[in-house]
C-alpha cells in the first residue's frame, strides 16, 4: 500500500487551499472543496473495505452510491491543510442508502466534512448529468468578486454581462455565464438546492454577500474559472467609480465567442 500522505489527490488538494488562502479568499474557516475520486486510485493508497465511522449526510444523495470523494473538513482552516493533511480533510464514500457517508482516512480529531457538504452533492449530482468528467465543486470567498455583490444587481445576466465586458477572456473562459443567487441562509438543503439548481445552467454560481462556486473536471478547471472570474471583478472595482470612456462592445464579445467556436449564452447579449 502506497502512502496517502504522497497521494496525487492528497497533494493536489494541499497546494490548492494553500494557494486559496494566500489569494485572501478563504480567511478562518472560509472556503471548502469535495472532489470525486477514483476508486481504483484510492485503492493503491487505502483498504477500502476499511470504514472508520460513519457520519449522516443529511439528506439523500442515492445518484451517488459508491463514489468517493476527499472534501475539506468543517471548522477548518485552509490555512492548515498543509501542516496537518489528515485532519484538515477526509475520503469519504456515499453508502448503500444514500443518506451516509463511510470515512476511509481523515477527519482525525473526530471532525467530519465541510457544513455545505449538501451544496456539493447536489451541484455534483447536477453537473455530472452535464459532464460526466466534472470531479470538482468548490466554495470560496474571492474578495472582489463578493465586493462587487455588494454594488450591483444580482442577475445572472446583467451580472455575466458585467464580468464578461470586464476582459476578452472571459467571455471564453465561461461562455455559459454565471449564475447568481441573492443572500441566503448557507449551510444547510435549501442553499444546496438552489445552487445546484443554477448549476443546471451554469458553471459558476455566486452566492451573494457570500462567496462563489465553481464546478470543474479537476481542481485546475475548477480553480481557474474561479479566479478569471475574480480578475474581472476586481477590475470592475478598480473602474467602478471613473468615468468610462472604453469598453468591449457585445458586437465584440460575439465576434470573440464565434472566432473561437463557443457555445455562449447568446440571451446574455443585447443584441
Ligand atoms: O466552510 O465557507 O460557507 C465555511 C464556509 C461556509
Ligand atoms: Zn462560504
């Protein structure tokens, strides 16, 4: 058996909330991340046989019996994912009655997974049936991103529009735009379901006042979208109060998704 501290996933997950915490997104316990692994992958590292405890997940995630995620844990620190690994994230996996979830490493002060583990589920369920290759659903508190919830109108499209005339990028980085949902209670089934269903349409979902998710195939996919996103918002925020005498026109924003072949939200436009 191969040592899970020297896993892929395990370092993969380190560096990332590392990362995030030195952007200033995930201050305290700010942020979470679940990412779907694979069993066969787990197997060189972990019996998987070997359930430590099991904990309720709190609500019934039957779409995904049997698979295996490794999720940050609640009350934590991304701050302190790289000093202490197996206490700061666990492997789970979804148990036969869907309700369930067996812990195979982690959580080592008796902790459990991230409180909005319900909002990831749900938004994994949803964005599998869209990509059966998305693996990764992240939380996080991008400082301008949640700044620009503050001042302007939360609606997907004049939200998108916004971010997209912000740079050229990121029309192409997410052509199917950005999904907003106005403050809400976060840690529990109704945010869950509400984000996941944003995510029926979209990518990203910015909760506002809050903090914004981002669903990806690896943690790269995940993280970048995220971060293209706050780019944008901290231009907006840098030019929000000075006249504006440039911008890229929605003529200009097709004429980018059209020379790189996207699939855009063509509603988003006023045209
Ligand atoms: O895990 O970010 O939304 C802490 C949070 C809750
Ligand atoms: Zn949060």
């Amino acid at each position: 058996m191969k040592d899970i501290l020297s896993a892929p996933f395990v370092k993969e997950m380190q560096s990332v909330c590392s990362n995030m915490y030195r952007q200033g997104w995930d201050e305290r316990n700010g942020g979470n991340i679940s990412y779907m692994l694979d069993e066969t992958e787990v197997a060189e590292y972990l019996d998987i046989n070997k359930v430590i405890r099991t904990i309720p997940i709190g609500f019934n995630a039957s779409e995904l019996i049997g698979k295996i995620f490794i999720v940050t844990g609640t009350g934590k620190y991304f701050k302190n994912v790289e000093y202490d690994l197996e206490t700061n994230l666990g492997i789970i996996r979804i148990a036969e009655d869907g309700t369930t979830a067996e812990l195979l490493w982690g959580y080592r002060d008796g902790g459990r997974f991230t409180s909005e583990l319900p909002a990831h589920l749900m938004s994994h369920i949803v964005r599998l049936k869209h990509d059966p290759n998305n693996r990764v659903i992240m939380h996080t508190h991008p400082t301008y991103t949640l700044a620009m919830t503050h001042i302007h109108e939360l609606d997907d499209k004049k939200f998108t529009h916004t971010i997209w005339e912000m740079c050229t990028e990121c029309i192409v980085v997410f052509p199917d735009g950005i999904g907003v949902l106005p403050w809400m209670v976060c840690g529990n089934n109704e945010i869950g379901e509400a984000t996941a269903k944003k995510m029926e349409e979209f990518r990203l979902v910015v909760w506002a006042l809050h903090g914004i998710y981002g669903a990806g195939k690896n943690i790269d996919e995940a993280f970048g979208l995220i971060e293209t996103v706050e780019k944008a918002a901290k231009l907006y925020m840098l030019i929000a109060q000075m006249p504006h005498i440039n911008t890229i026109l929605d003529t200009e924003l097709k004429a980018v998704a059209e020379s790189f072949g996207l699939n855009y939200r063509k509603d988003f436009l006023n045209l």
